[in-house]
C-alpha cells in the first residue's frame, strides 16, 4: 500500500537524519557539503529528502 505523505515527514533536517543513520549533526553537515549525502541548503539549514537518506 502507498505512503501516507499526510503524516510523515517527506523532508528531514540534520537532527532527523542524524538520528536515522545513527551518526553526529557535524558528520551529517560534512557529508552533505561533500556531495556524499544529497541535501540541499535552504538559508542556513540542510534540507533532505526522508527517500534519499532511506536509500
């Protein structure tokens, strides 16, 4: 069955990223300025897609 875009978080932050792959905030922001994690910046924060840091 689909996914219930109405109650889940399609775009995460560092913290929530963090959480899922179980690393610190920093080595998310690293990862992310390296282009080893697809993110993008919206202002100062990192934007993330929940699908491609499932992936």
């Amino acid at each position: 069955m689909g996914e219930d875009y109405t109650t889940e978080t399609i775009v995460w932050g560092v913290e929530e990223v963090a959480a899922f792959l179980d690393v610190t905030p920093d080595t998310v922001r690293d990862q992310a300025r390296r282009a080893l994690l697809p993110g993008r910046k919206v202002g100062k924060e990192w934007r993330f897609s929940r699908q491609a840091a499932i992936a």
